[in-house]
C-alpha cells in the first residue's frame, strides 16, 4: 500500500506542457447505412486530448493546434475513422456500422472508455436503439434475450415490477447475485424489498433499478465476469451493468426531442380450467361409486361438487327468502374475464445541445400506468428528470455534473395467501359463479354491508369477492431518489489524467399498508350459513414502513499514458476508492391482534393496543480501497492488462478486514497477423482473449455478534409479544454470529474469441468461463435444535461453468435499400454447489416449510426440495393398495433447479426504405418452478388436471408396493377429491420451459426529404409489444414460469399464486426538433 | 502560467492531505460495525419470562390444539376448516415446525442461557431455568420419541444435534429436577417479582412444580420401565416432598399480544371458529351427568344442548353447515368472544398433581390414601370451572366413572379417567399423552375419516420438516402411528 501511495504523488506532481491553438475544422459525420447523420460522434485530435462530439445534425466543430495531423472519430457500433488533416478546414466524415467492433469503443469499469479491441474479456454493449425497441419501462427487462449470458427474469413484466439480472449464473449462495448496476461510474442501489408479510403474502412493489429511465440511457454495457469488473472490487464479484447516460455536444444547436409511447397490457398466461364440476363436494359417506351423492354447499370455494347439468338453479345466501338464480354450467373465461386491459402512457422529452466548451443533456420523463387488475389499485407512476452536463473550466480542467431525481408511487396489489389477496380469492372461484357479475358492490348479493349493515351477501364463506377487496385493501408505495455525480478532471500533461468522482445514491421509499377493520355475519335466511361461524371479521391493520438508504462513492483516479518505441504503449492508472452506505427501516405497524380502534381511519393512533414496532434498524457501512491497473498494448495487436485492489471493510473483523485481489487479461489480434498472409480475406476480424481475476468480498454489517432482541413467541398465527403486561423481556436472537469472519473470494477464468467474416457480414462472439467463489460467508440455517436459526459462517463453495455464443449476420443486403439482420444468443450455464461446511449437505435460500429452495452440495443452485409423490424405479407413481391414492415419499426430494439448462434467442432486424421490423423470440429450456397456483387450484378443483371422471378412478400409471416391496400394477381407483386437495408440495412443481415473442417492433422512420417542408429534424412512430406470446410444454396448465413471488431476490422460480404476467403492446412516437 | 503552478500546487497539497488523513484515519473510519440495534447480552431475568410464555405458547397452543383434537375434547367444527386434516390424522411434518421451533428455539435455548449466565445471584432463576427446561423436555420427548438432548443448544459443537433415546432424554429430566430443587435452596437469589409469570419467583411453589413434574415423569415410564419408576417415586417420597395444591398457570390478558395463545390463533386466524365439541368428550360428561361440561363449552341457544359430532364428522355431508358448540371462553376456546382472551395456560394444574399423587398411592408405590387424593383432585377440578364444593361431593357420589374400585387396577382407570375430564379444554396434550400411557379413557373412538388405515390412530407427533432439512442426523420421518418409547399400553398394529 505503502507503494502504491508513493506512485501515486508521483505521479501527480509532475510537470506539463501547454499545447499551442490554431485552428478550426468543421464537418458532418454521416452513417453509411441510412445516410443520415449521427449525433454523439466522438472527434479527437489524435495523439492531443482535445475533443469534440457531433451534434444532433452530425455536425463537429473543432479547433487543432498546428500540430496536428489527423482526427479520429469514434461512436459506439461504428468503425473508428482516422482522417488525415490536410489545409482544408472542412471534413465531412461517413462511418461504416461495425457490429462487430473492430474499433468499437466501450465504456468499462469506473467510467472508462477502451476500444472494444484491446480488452480481454467479453464486453457486449447495446445502444440505446437496441435497448429501447420493446419500448419496456424497465431497463433491467429491455435486455431480455439480447445478450448471451444475461439470464433476465422479468416477473409480472409490469411496470414497477421485480425484474432479476444474473449474469453467468450468479456467484453467491445466499448473498446477491445480481449484478452491480453503474451509471456514469457510479454504482447505485438494486436493492428488491417486497411487501406483506413475505413471499407467501408478496405485494411486490419492484426493485429499484426500476427508477432508471430506459430513454435517458446512451449504451450499456455488459461486463460479465469479475475480471472485467475488477476494479469495482467485491460488489462486482457478480458483474456489472455499465450504464452510460445521454450527453449533448459541443457547439451543437439545442435540440429537443420529443417520444411517447402507449401501451396496453393483458395478461399472457393463465391457468387452465376444468369445465366439468361445479360449487360443492361429493359426500364422503356415500359409497365409492355411481351412487355417490354431492352436497350444492352455497358457502363453497370447492368445485369439487356435481358435473354441470346446465340447468337453472338456485345459489348462494337467501335474502328475504330470496336467492339468485344461474345455469348450473362453466364460466368458461371466468379467469381472463376478471382482468382489464392495462394502460400505460410513457413520454419522454429531451432537450440537449452545448456551447463552446459546455454541453448539457436534459431529460424528463413521465410513466403512467394502470395494470391489468380492475380499478386503479395497480398504478405506477414515475417521474424522472436528468440532467448531464460538462464543461471546460479551463485549457486544463474539465468538470462534469449528471443528477438523476426520480420520483415514483405506486400501488400494487396483495398476492399469495394473504387475506387481501385478490388473484388468490379469484382463483378460488368455483366454475359456476359469474365472477363480472360480482363488480356491483352494491347488489346485496355480492357486497358487504348492503342488505344490512354488518351483513354480508357474497356467496363465499371461506373467500371473499376479490372486488371487494380490490376497493378496500390497499398497498401503497413514494419513492424520492437522487443519483448522481460530480467529476473533477485535471490534466496537467498530455500524458497525465487525473480523475476525481464523487458519486451520491440516496433515497427513501415510504411505504403503507392497510388492511380494513370489519365483522359481517352472513345475511343469509335459509340456515345455509351460520351467523358465528361464517362470519367475515378483521381487526383491520395499518403499517407504515420506511427505508432509506443513503450511499457515497468517491473516486480518484491518476492515469498515466507513453509510447515506447514505436511499438509499445503503456498506461498506467492507480486509484482510490472510498465508499459509505448508511441505511435505516423503520417498520412500524398497530397492534397486531388488537388491529385498529375505529374502522376506515388508518394512522397508528387509531392502533388497538400497543403500536408494533415491526422493524427498527440502522446500518452504517464504509469501505476503502486502492487500485492499479495496467495497460500494455504492442502494435496495437497484443494487449495485456492486469488490475490489482485491495479493499478494507468495516464489515468484516478488524484482523481480516484487508483484502488484496489481482486480475489479468489479454487479447490477441491474430487477424492482424493473418493479413499480411493470403488465404484468410475472408477473415476481417479475429481476436482471441483470456482472463484470469480474483475478487474479494466482504459481508453485510453486524454479522460478528450474536444479540438479543425484545420477547416474542410465535404461534402459527398470533404471538405473545413483551411487554406482557409491564414485565419486559429479552430472547436469545436467530443468529449466531462469527467474530472470525474472512473475506469471501471469487475467482474466474474466461477464454474467447471475436470474428468477423466476409466484410463483417458475419460475426461471431464466443466465451467459456469457469467462476468459483469460495470461503462464501452464508447465514446458514442450522437445526432449530441448536437453540438458533441460523449460523453465520465462511464456508462453501459455488461454481459457474458455461459458454456464450453469440452470432450475428447480414444475409441480405441489397442496393435497393433491404437489409436483414439476423442475430442469436445461446448460453449454457452450469451452477454446481461444490460444497459447504462439513457435515453440511444443504441450505435453504427461499422457498416456504413445504417447499424449500436449497443450496445442495453436487447439485446446482436454486434445487427445490420437497416431500413429493413416491415413484418406483420404472417412474410410475406409488400408491396405498387400499385407498388408491398415491403415498408421499418419506423424506424430502431434490425435485429441480430454477436454473435453466440453457438460454437461447434469435432475432431478426429487417430494415426496407423507412421501414424497420424488429422481432427477438427467446427460450429458457428446462428449470422448475413451484406452482402454488397449481396447488390452490387443486385444492379447490377448478384446475384442468381435476377434471374428468373423478369417483373411482384409477390413478394414471400407478403401482402399489407389495409385501416384499415389489411393484404391483394398482387397479384400485381413488375419488379426486381425495386426493388432489390434499397433495404433496412436490406435486406443484412444474417445467419451466418456454419460448416467448420477447419483442417485436415495426417503424416508421420519415425522410429528411419528406420532413423538409416541417420543422422537424427527425419523426419515427412504431408499433411495439413485449412480452407477446408464450409457448409452454403441455405439463405447465399454471402460469408464466417468469413470475416470482419472491421479487428478484435469490428465491426464484416460486410463484405462491403471483400476480399473473402481463403482455405489452401499443405504438409510439418519436419527434426531434 | 505562474498563476497555474501555484493554484495546481496548493491543489495537490490539498489531495495529499485528503488522502494522508484518509489513510491514518482508516481504522477510525472503518470502525462503524458495531450493531447499534439490539443488546449483545441478556440478564437472566429478562430471559425467564420468554421462556415461561414460550411454553404458554407451546402448551396452550400447538400443543393444545393436537392434544384437544387427539384427546377427542374438540374437533374440527363444519363451518371451518383450518384443523380438518388433523382431525383426520392427515398431517405432514410441516406442521410440527413451529411447536419444534417454540421448544428449541423460544423455550430451551434461553433456559440454557439462563443455566450458564454468569450474571451473580441468579441461583434461584437457574433452578427455575432447570425445572423449565425440565418440563419442556419431557413434553418435546413425550410428543416426539427421541429427541436432540445432549447435542442440542449448543450449536459449536454439533450443528447437527444428534436424536437422544427416549429414555436417555427422561435420564436428563430427572438430572434436571434435581439441579434445580437443588439452586432453589441457595441464598444467592436475586428477587423476581413479576418477571416470573408463573409464580412470581415463589422457591417454595417452584420446588412444589419440581416435585410434582418428577412424580409425572415418573409414572410416565411405569410400564416400560416399573422398576425405575418405583424406585424414583419411593425416593421421591422419602423426602418428603411438597407438591403443587395450586395450578401452576400464566395468566394472560385482553391486550393484543398478551391473550390466550389459543384465542391469539383464532385472532390471527380472523376469529373463524374452527375449534367445536366432540361427541367423545361431551358423551363422557353426560353419562356422569357432569356439570363441567357446561364451563367447558359454550351452550348453543335456544336449545341449551352442548351440540357436537363425532371426531373426524366435519366433513360429512348430514354435519354441512352445522354449527355445534365450541370450547368456552374459560379455556380461551371461543374465537368471538374477547374474554377468551384471559383463559390462563395450566403448565401443571392441582387436580393433575392430586391425581399423580392418587396413582402413586394406588400403585402401592408411595403412602397415603387413594380416595381422599382422587376426590381432592375432583374437587380442584371443579373449583378451576367455578364449580362448588357440594356439586363436586354430589358428583363424586353418583358419577358413574368417579367409582374408584378397590383393585389397583380399577383405581387407575378413575384416576385416569377423571384427570381426562378434568384436563378438557386446558391440557389437552397431557391427556392424550396420558391416554397413550394408559389406554385411558376408554371410550376414545378412531376419527370417522381417518386416513391412517384401519387399527390405527396418532401416536405421536412427526418431526418437524424444518429438521428433516437442516440436520444431517436426521433420523427419518417415523410414522404418526407408531408409539413411543414409554407407550406399552395401546394395542398397535406393527409398522
């Protein structure tokens, strides 16, 4: 370290030279593709860093000192261009589109910019044309299938929704896994906290990458493994996305800009229906035959009564002797049919430009949206306003601003088995009740309170009408967030950049909660229902949670540059980087049995006893670090460069708080060499790259020490919480901490190649990586019997092995302005855990007491586990000889991962004229998920498996054991009923394969020509869906396999009845001025 | 360009002091990790009350709820259904996990912190922390079998606790009383007060618990072992023990957090009644024309008839719909009324310890007389339902099942018998444990819809799934029919 400081100030305290001025040189830089010109193109000076960027007419204004011999003109996705300066003052530049980034520039860790050439690690980047064609509020969801080895899970697809990004399978066993999101060097908070109680009873109000305006982006770039993100130090041990926000330029005329976009959104996948049985159950005294006699109870949620006869008949509670009358028949589109169509209004308006030596970027934006369920009880809105702007304080200095302010709120939902849960309530809708015809809160018949006060009328006892609930039961969340930066930069010398950031991410998120206090005994008259019994109470409950989370980086950065020779040149950059985070949750909530005094006011002084603090927590967390990196490029063919950081955390005991980690990379131009070779011109481009990189990482705060916290026993619903009456008490807490904590290490290993055939018109992108991550500090669960939870420790290791291919071609071609590029993505990840502690077989990362979600040594991550249905060795199900019914194992099973055993996608850009036809399909193939939905429908018998014969059938490709444990094929029939509502969690476990239309657009792009009468600069409108069709194997009758109930965190896969996701569709506009 | 220098200089100055005070104050800077949100010890004074209302958790609760329907003083009432599946012995081992957690992780954990506190005078707390930890054993064993005992609690040396015999687990109950009748006698107390819920720190009611809770555990192993029993009970004895004349209980109240843990449930569980009378129970009562039956549940008007149906009858398309009576307010059983609230939890009544006392006696293995303990535990019976003494004598003289006999034989039955009547509705898991020891009641039916198979009934609980996933020494799941170590009474069909 000592070092390291010492190289530092020498580097700083060193001479500089000014550089003469002389003259000025203009120029429009246009894309050879479309002719048009291109905004945001960097001109440099080469060998001097004066620069300049091309306005949004293309147009550059630069002034050279004498010296100067050529310019280079750099923009991502384009061939860099070196124009030779000759007397004239005007250089109108085309440059050649370059998917396959030759010369391409990309922005790495902490904000720099490399040319994608020299880097040694796979590094894809999308503009933000690429970005934006689904037009998805999310930028997290926008990248779904168009990278190899990206894995997105987008949930509900909503805006505001849980959307997860694991790069290369993810390195943690209970930590994150996502990866670190960077905006302008700064990384900022991704943090997914859902709501209600956990994920049984899921409100999922979004993770926080969410506040990110996808328009506001300019690239983002992927950086996949450790060894790129390096110099980020522990918190990219997962990778990272390098995001860089928009910029105006120099001399440019302000320009504004102006796009909207409408969507409509419906759900994509719901269950299937039986359409056989109506409300009821078969009696279970009756023989198990023919004879079997059914029971019409009014007060059902059970479909598991008599087949339809379509006749008409009477149901639910008598009201003055009267009850409503329906046809005994399915309600076929009873599910699709309790869903509006959502709408969602996103505009966005950009206004940038620059003066001589400044530049500014204004963005706002706002996003509206009203989601599938009915009402406005699922509305999001966002608010966002970015400013980015740089100016030339002198010949010497360069400062930057780029603050980001976005308010959102919304209101989501109540999900799983909460009480409130609507999209539970609705599926236990039996397949006769006209579920629309429940809307009239005011009929008798379907509301609360209406015949009479404290009465209710629905027909359910056991659930209530999901538009009720709707109406009354409300989740609300305000997020105020401020991100952004300060940089600082110097350059005394030519050769010399010093670099100083100062990053700011903070924000609170205020969230309620309420519940409504009721009591309605049945109205019912005709002794169907019983007033003390089924009666609908709540005591209601209201609670306020709020999180703030406050996080400063700084940066210093001192690079230095020099040529050896003619061949060799060498930078070398040293840095430090200081970062503090402090967080607070304050959960505060009314008494928890005594819920609130007075009905409909929700404050905690209308609590019912002692206010319950639920949760509250502060952290403070600090980490100091320093860094090298080195970068030796020979002929501008070979490159090498190797990082090196050591960090020092507070989190981690003070004797191991140190951590030093180094990485390596390098690539080789080979095609540079095969060139001057005949034979190979069919080759462009070819690079080959390898890395090695170690990453440390320390832990969350307070995990040293084992504590107290205040007495509370919990029942399966209530609890006995201190005080009791006056006399306090203190509990031994859930976990037992470690004081002798070491830091946790990633390392990976790459190897890859680049190329691109026959002028580029093909270009392949391939990687194999290995990541392990060791010595992971886990909060292990241990035995309840050890008198805790869970047991804070180093051990475990998870490693990641997988390829990534990337193809991308331009089949066709033609003069007369048609091209057709095809491009796809294949990614293979292999997660295995290879081990944890000693004696350790498993942890548990999610899940519920049914279903859990491990960790298992030799299996891959994210393994469900669970008590499921016995099956021999030929797979056929085992069950009782005497009942027919299948008999569970007797201990727990590994029943599948969540990971998928592969990602594919393949997309088409189809360009003619104006038009534009983007289509991108991807697939994940093979993963679980556990289905509550599956579960829930079974229990009630509305689900398409619950139909068919039902009393005394026998039970698909079954067997009994006999005496000497030998399968016996089983003719002994069983009652669905039976069985189904009482089945094994294992049972609800379902393939998660699918093959989705990610995305397909269609614009509209008008000519220069057609606009020259107009104002306009630019005007494009399109059509746009997301998320537009599924296609599942015929096992999954369930639900998208992408919904979660969990958010993003690492518990995936889990649908405990998730909100269904939804398609988006709609058309857009896009106007500059 | 002078000008430059000096501003460039004074700026480097500037960074080289930033990053200098950086470094020197790193440690100072990083000093930030310790936790400002909970305490990092505990006296054992704070701790014994969590331990006394975990086991007001678990025995008025979980425990009473599998007890109440087991021992057939409840079933599952039609108009619900959140206890049909354990009505019908249709249980997983998921629904073990919270009693498990309540044991291992609410009661016996801070008992043992409280055993191996340093903090001084605490020698009284520790004895109470013993007995405690006593009791909860010998309930965790006697609805488990084997159970994590010698590897338990202490998750340094094993993060795998290994499963203890049954009778090695009861070795250590005895251990246990032991200790803690012994810390009970110290003089290095500190005072309690309130912070005991159960006896207000009282040594001489606690020694009295620990008498008693060794005579329960006692003939708890007469069958499988009587030889041990005896020999445990006659040097009981011969110490002349006090033993409990009152109930040992807490006391809970109408505030939210502090109810009844059973009507906390039915709170959590949006008031629904799901807990109803059964026919078993409420038979039992009228044939001996019982007027507790109507302090333990609620009347259904206008009939003023104690309506209830056969255990495992919710289901039953003629029961649809039926509303029968539920468990009174008296044992917390009644989920819309609030003064269920303030039923207590009985950890060990007086009735109970009469009726161990009149066993102990009727086995010929302690002195004293048979009727007078067996009539003085029917007398505390009916006193704890507010009953009169006149009522409890008229009772004793008719009752049909309060006819003790002369054998040793018959004695036990009416002692058995009457300490199940007089459990009903407040310790429901002792009843049903003592009826897997005795074969007592008699009358005990197989649910209607049970699903264990013809023969068969609960014979314990099955260990919790959270176990079944985190201990490598698990030892498997053992099914809900096959008895425990101490049970040689109940005639079962072999695994």
């Amino acid at each position: 370290m000592k070092k390291l400081l010492q190289s530092l100030f020498i580097l700083m305290f060193v001479a500089f030279n000014a550089i003469a001025q002389d003259r000025t040189i203009t120029g429009t830089v246009t894309s050879s593709d479309d002719k048009l010109p291109i905004p945001g193109v960097s001109v440099k000076v080469n060998g001097a860093q004066i620069g300049a960027v091309t306005d949004a007419n293309g147009k550059y204004s630069i002034t050279v000192p004498s010296s100067a011999t050529s310019l280079v003109l750099t923009y991502i996705g384009y061939a860099s261009r070196t124009v030779k300066l000759t007397t004239s003052t005007v250089y109108n530049v085309i440059l050649t589109s370059d998917s396959q980034g030759l010369s391409e520039v990309v922005v790495t860790a902490n904000a720099i910019k490399r040319e994608k050439r020299t880097l040694g690690y796979s590094a894809p980047t999308l503009n933000n044309t690429e970005l934006t064609s689904g037009q998805n509020p999310s930028v997290i969801n926008s990248l779904g299938g168009k990278i190899a080895g990206v894995n997105i899970t987008s949930s509900s697809n909503t805006p505001g929704s849980s959307s997860r990004v694991v790069l290369r399978g993810g390195s943690s066993i209970s930590g994150n896994n996502q990866a670190l999101i960077v905006i302008d060097g700064v990384p900022i908070d991704n943090s997914s906290i859902i709501g209600g109680k956990s994920s049984l009873e899921s409100v999922d109000f979004g993770n926080r990458g969410n506040d990110i305006n996808p328009d506001d982006v300019a690239s983002v770039t992927v950086l996949k493994g450790p060894a790129a993100a390096a110099l980020y130090g522990s918190r990219a041990s997962n990778g990272a996305l390098i995001i860089t926000t928009k910029t105006g330029a120099k001399g440019a005329k302000p320009q504004i800009t102006f796009s909207t976009s409408n969507t409509f959104s419906s759900i994509l996948k719901l269950p299937d229906l039986q359409n056989e049985y109506g409300q009821g159950y078969y009696d279970e005294v009756g023989t198990n035959d023919a004879n079997t006699t059914y029971v019409n109870d009014p007060k059902e949620n059970w479909s598991w009564g008599a087949p339809f006869t379509g006749q008409i008949q009477e149901y639910g509670q008598s009201i003055g002797g009267v009850r409503l009358t329906k046809p005994y028949s399915a309600q076929k589109d009873n599910l699709r049919d309790f869903f509006d169509t959502g709408f969602a209004t996103d505009n966005n308006l950009g206004f940038s430009g620059g003066g001589d030596k400044t530049t500014f970027y204004l963005g706002l934006n706002s996003l509206n949206s009203n989601s599938t369920f009915p009402g406005k009880k699922d509305v999001y809105n966002r608010y966002n306003v970015r400013f980015n702007g740089t100016a030339e304080l002198s010949e010497k200095f360069t400062a930057a601003v780029s603050f980001n302010y976005a308010k959102s709120n919304s209101k989501q939902p109540n999900g799983g088995q909460d009480d409130g849960g609507i999209y539970n309530n609705v599926l236990q809708t039996p397949r006769d009740m006209p579920i629309t015809d429940f809307k009239d809160l005011n009929n008798p018949y379907y509301g609360y309170g209406v015949s009479s006060p404290g009465t209710y009328g629905y027909y359910g006892a056991y659930s209530k009408n999901p538009y009720w609930l709707i109406d009354n039961y409300e989740n609300q969340n305000d997020v105020n967030r401020l991100t952004g930066n300060f940089t600082l930069n110097y350059k005394p010398a030519s050769w010399l950049n010093i670099t100083e950031r100062l990053g700011l991410d903070t924000y609170t998120d205020r969230r309620l909660e309420k519940k409504p206090k009721f009591s309605f005994a049945p109205a019912d008259d005709a002794d169907n229902y019983t007033a003390g019994s089924n009666s609908q109470v709540s005591n209601g409950f209201y609670q306020i949670s709020q999180y703030n989370v406050n996080e400063v980086v700084n940066d210093l950065m001192v690079t230095a540059t020099k040529k050896f020779g003619e061949d060799f040149d060498v930078s070398l950059m040293v840095g430090n980087n200081i970062r503090m985070r402090n967080t607070s949750t304050n959960v505060t909530a009314t008494n928890e049995s005594g819920g609130l005094v007075v009905p409909g006011w929700y404050n905690l002084a209308n609590s019912n006893g002692p206010v319950d603090v639920v949760t509250d927590y502060i952290s403070n967390r600090r980490l100091f670090g320093l860094y090298a990196d080195l970068n030796v490029s020979y002929k501008n063919m070979l490159f090498l460069e190797a990082t090196a950081r050591n960090d020092w955390s507070s989190t981690l005991p003070v004797a191991n708080n140190s951590f030093f980690y180094p990485s390596v990379s390098g690539s080789f131009l080979f095609s540079e060499v095969l060139k001057k070779s005949s034979g190979f011109e069919f080759l462009d481009y070819g690079k080959l790259r390898t890395s090695y990189a170690q990453v440390g990482n320390d832990t969350d705060p307070y995990q040293l020490f084992t504590t107290f916290s205040r007495g509370e026993i919990l029942g399966g619903f209530g609890s006995t919480t201190f005080p009791f009456g006056n006399v306090t008490a203190l509990m031994a807490g859930s976990i037992l901490g470690n004081a002798n904590l070491k830091p946790e290490r990633t390392s990976s290993f790459e190897i890859g190649t680049e190329l691109g055939f026959l002028k580029n018109r093909l270009s392949v992108d391939f990687s194999y990586y290995v990541n392990n991550s060791k010595d992971q500090i886990l909060s292990i669960p241990i035995p309840n019997s050890t008198g805790y939870g869970f047991s804070v420790t180093n051990a475990g290791e998870i490693q990641n092995k997988g390829i990534e291919l990337s193809l991308r071609g331009t089949p066709i071609k033609t003069n007369s302005g048609l091209s057709v590029e095809l491009y796809g993505t294949f990614t293979q990840n292999r997660s295995k855990v290879v081990s944890l502690r000693d004696g350790l077989e498993q942890i548990s990362v999610g899940g519920y007491s049914g279903m859990s979600i491990v960790a298992a040594v030799g299996k891959a991550y994210g393994e469900f586990y669970g008590i499921t249905e016995a099956k021999d060795a030929e797979g056929r199900t085992i069950v009782d000889q005497a009942t027919g019914i299948p008999v569970n194992t007797t201990a727990a099973q590994y029943l599948g991962s969540y990971n998928p055993k592969y990602q594919a996608s393949l997309g088409t850009n189809i360009n003619y004229k104006n038009f534009s036809l983007g289509v991108l399909f991807d697939t994940k193939h093979g993963g679980v998920f556990y289905s509550r939905t599956r579960d829930i429908m079974a229990f009630v018998g509305t689900s398409a498996e619950t139909g068919g014969a039902r009393i005394n059938t026998v039970f698909p490709n079954s067997v009994y054991l006999d005496a000497n444990g030998n399968s016996v094929v089983n003719t002994t029939g069983y009652n669905k009923q039976d069985y189904f509502p009482n089945r094994a969690d294992g049972a609800n476990i379902v393939d998660a394969t699918f093959v989705k239309l990610r995305t397909l657009s269609l614009g509209y792009t008008f000519t220069k020509e057609q606009l020259k009468s107009n104002r306009l600069s630019a005007l494009s409108i399109g059509l746009f869906g997301n998320n537009l069709f599924i296609w599942t194997p015929e096992s999954n009758q369930y639900a998208d396999p992408e919904v979660n109930s969990a958010g993003a965190g690492n518990a995936q896969g889990f649908d405990f009845s998730a909100t269904p996701s939804v398609r988006n569709y709609g058309v857009n506009v896009k106007v500059s001025f | 360009m002078k000008m430059k220098n000096i501003f460039s200089t004074k700026n480097f100055l500037f960074l080289l002091l930033a990053s200098t005070v950086g470094f020197t104050g790193c440690k100072k800077f990083l000093d930030v990790n310790e936790n400002p949100n909970n305490p990092d010890s505990a006296t054992p004074t704070l701790l014994l009350p969590t331990v006394e209302a975990s086991l007001g958790q678990l025995m008025g609760n979980s425990f009473q709820v599998f007890g109440g329907i087991w021992a057939q003083y409840w079933t599952q009432s039609p108009v619900a259904g959140q206890y049909r599946n354990f009505d019908r012995y249709s249980v997983t081992n998921t629904a073990f996990d919270r009693s498990w957690t309540t044991i291992y992780r609410n009661a016996l954990v801070n008992a043992d912190l409280i055993i191996k506190s340093e903090t001084p005078n605490s020698d009284n707390v520790k004895g109470i922390a013993y007995i405690l930890k006593a009791y909860t054993f010998q309930a965790a064993t006697d609805a488990f079998g084997d159970v994590p005992l010698a590897d338990a609690l202490d998750a340094t040396k094993s993060s795998s606790p290994k499963y203890d015999a049954q009778s090695a687990v009861y070795d250590s109950v005895f251990v246990y009383i032991d200790k803690g009748i012994a810390l009970l006698k110290s003089s290095a107390t500190t005072a309690l007060g309130e912070q005991d819920i159960v006896f207000q720190g009282n040594a001489a009611k606690w020694t009295a618990f620990g008498n008693t809770l060794k005579l329960r555990a006692y003939l708890r192993i007469s069958g499988v072992d009587a030889q041990k029993s005896q020999a445990g009970i006659r040097a009981l004895y011969a110490a002349n023990p006090t033993f409990l004349n009152e109930d040992a209980q807490i006391k809970y109240s109408t505030t939210g957090g502090n109810q009844n843990p059973l009507y906390n449930e039915a709170v959590g569980l949006g008031f629904v009644q799901n807990l109803g009378a059964s026919a078993t129970a409420v038979n039992g009562f009228k044939r001996n024309n019982d007027p507790r039956a109507f302090k333990f549940y609620d009347v259904i008007a206008p009939a003023d008839t104690i309506s209830n149906i056969l255990n495992g009858a919710s289901n039953l398309s003629s029961n649809s719909g039926k509303s029968i009576s539920s468990p009174s307010a008296l044992v917390g059983g009644r989920a819309n009324n609030p003064a269920s609230a303030t039923a207590p939890v009985k950890l060990i009544s007086s009735a109970e310890s009469a009726f161990l006392q009149a066993e102990a006696v009727a086995r010929g293995w302690a002195a004293g007389t048979v009727s007078a303990l067996f009539q003085s535990g029917i007398q505390a019976s009916f006193a704890a339902t507010n009953l009169t003494s006149a009522q409890a004598a008229a009772y004793i003289a008719t009752a049909p099942d309060a006819q003790l006999g002369t054998s040793a034989a018959t004695q036990i039955k009416a002692i058995i018998t009457q300490k199940y009547y007089a459990m009903c509705g407040t310790q429901g898991f002792e009843a049903w444990t003592e009826y897997r020891r005795t074969g007592y009641p008699n009358f005990l039916i197989t649910s209607v819809t049970s699903v264990l198979g013809a023969g068969r009934t609960p014979l314990r609980f099955l260990y919790p799934n959270s176990e079944a996933v985190s201990n490598g020494n698990y030892p498997g799941t053992v099914v809900l029919y096959q008895p425990v170590w101490w049970d040689v009474a109940t005639t079962v069909l072999p695994n």
